[in-house]
C-alpha cells in the first residue's frame, strides 16, 4: 500500500499518548476510519485504542479483543450513532481465518475500525486510512511512525 504522507511523534509518557488519542477522535473522518496498529507485545496499541474510544464516549469496560478478536461499541457522534469494531488479529495464523470469520462484512459497513495485528489478517484485508507503528524505547517512551495511507489519513494527521 503507498504511504501518501508520515510524521513522526514521540510520546514521552501515557498522557501523550491519551492526548494524541483525544486530538484523533476530534477529527470528523474518525467516524468511518480504518486505523490499524502495529508494535510489539507491551507497546501500547491497546492502550491507544483505549484512550480513543474514551474521547469518542465510550463508557463502562473496554476489554481487549485478544481471545475474541472482535469487541463492537457504539457511540453517539454528530448526533448519529458511531459504530466501533475493534480487532486484535493475533491469534490468526492463517489468512484464510479473515473471510471465514465473516469480517468482510463489517468492514463493508460505515464505522470506526481498529485492527492491532492487522498483518495476520492476510493480504484480503480492506485497506487502512492511518497506519500507526508504535515503538518501545528503553526509557518507557513511545517513538511513533504515523503512516496516512489514504486521503483520509492524511485528514486525521492534520
């Protein structure tokens, strides 16, 4: 996929990236966005969709999706309900898993997607708006390569 525009953030600490969260979910095309999260074990994405779905109203439990690779929430957002899948691919092995899980449908559908472990989900996957490759550093920092994959991404960067 051509990467249309990346920047760069540092997040010294949580609140950067809880603040980084909050600008995101200022942005009108958050509401049918694909954002998919790449970083090792322990890098933060679900902790990034956790403050993104907190500025977008979500309240109560918000649970990883890890053992049931797809938690839906819905919200309301400019007086219209948003919906919210969130994903987490890791346990997919085989990238035939994605059409028999019958993802393909809600994917079709208007909606906030977030996907971590994106890659695992095989090359039949839809293609991301905004790609975040969040990065470990040794001082419990976060080093962020924020890639816009598609006009819209490049809309939630500004």
């Amino acid at each position: 996929m051509p990467i249309l525009e990346t920047r760069r953030l540092h997040w010294p600490n949580e609140e950067a990236c809880g603040a980084f969260a909050t600008s995101l979910a200022a942005h009108p095309g958050i509401a049918d966005a694909c954002i998919e999260l790449d970083g090792p074990l322990g890098a933060g994405k679900t902790t990034l969709v956790r403050h993104l779905l907190r500025a977008l109203g979500v309240q109560g439990r918000i649970k990883s999706p890890t053992y049931a690779v797809v938690e839906p929430y819905e919200v309301p957002h400019g007086g219209q309900p948003l919906a919210i899948s969130h994903f987490d691919f890791y346990r997919f092995s085989d990238p035939r898993e994605w059409e028999d899980a019958g993802f393909r449908d809600i994917f079709a559908r208007p909606g906030l997607k977030l996907c971590e472990w994106a890659q695992n989900a095989g090359p039949e996957r839809p293609k991301a708006d905004l790609r975040l490759e969040i990065l470990p550093q040794p001082d419990d920092s976060r080093e962020v390569l924020a890639h816009a994959m598609s006009p819209r991404g490049k809309e939630l960067l500004a």
